[in-house]
C-alpha cells in the first residue's frame, strides 16, 4: 500500500523542513508495518514536496503509525511547516 502526501511548506522555511525531516524519517522508519519512504520537491514550486510511503497495510500507517506515542514527536516535527494541511491518499496496486 502506498501513502501519498502532497506537502505545501510555509515560504522560506524550506531548509528548517528539510532539516527536520532528515530527524522524522528516523521515527516513521521504525514503525511496524514501514516499506521504505521517499521524499521529493517540485522543480518548479520549491515549497512543494510530495511525501511516497510504503507500508505493508493501510492499518501500519492510521492505526499503527499514527496511534503511536512516536506520531506526537513527528508532528512536533513536521506538522508548523505546513500551510496548507497535507493532503494524504492512500493506493493499491492494480492488476493488469
């Protein structure tokens, strides 16, 4: 299962986020049911970043991941950058 989050970072603050999330990943990595992760900016918004999680089931990141004390220290983290809230989705395979 894949989460999907599209990360709009408050103006000039790009750095401070990068930084942070270089700690967070440490959290979200240890997590039961974590698959690998992938952070990327948009060449053409800098202060747009899409967030690729891979988990084992979509419980590993709503129940498991963010039902833990660690979620508390990653929205710490994380969660002042943003303006907008991320929007997150979450997908499946599809067999073709």
């Amino acid at each position: 299962m894949l989460e999907v989050a599209l990360l709009d970072i408050r103006p000039g603050l790009t750095t401070e986020f990068e930084a942070a999330f270089a700690e967070a990943q440490t959290i979200i990595s240890s997590m039961p049911g974590y698959l690998r992760h992938t952070l990327q900016r948009c060449l053409g918004a800098d202060h747009h970043y899409v967030l690729l999680v891979w988990w084992e089931s979509l419980e590993a990141h709503t129940v498991c991941f963010r039902g833990s004390p660690d979620y508390q220290r990653w929205r710490t983290l994380l969660h002042h950058f943003y303006d907008p809230f991320p929007t997150v989705e979450h997908f499946v395979d599809v067999a073709l």
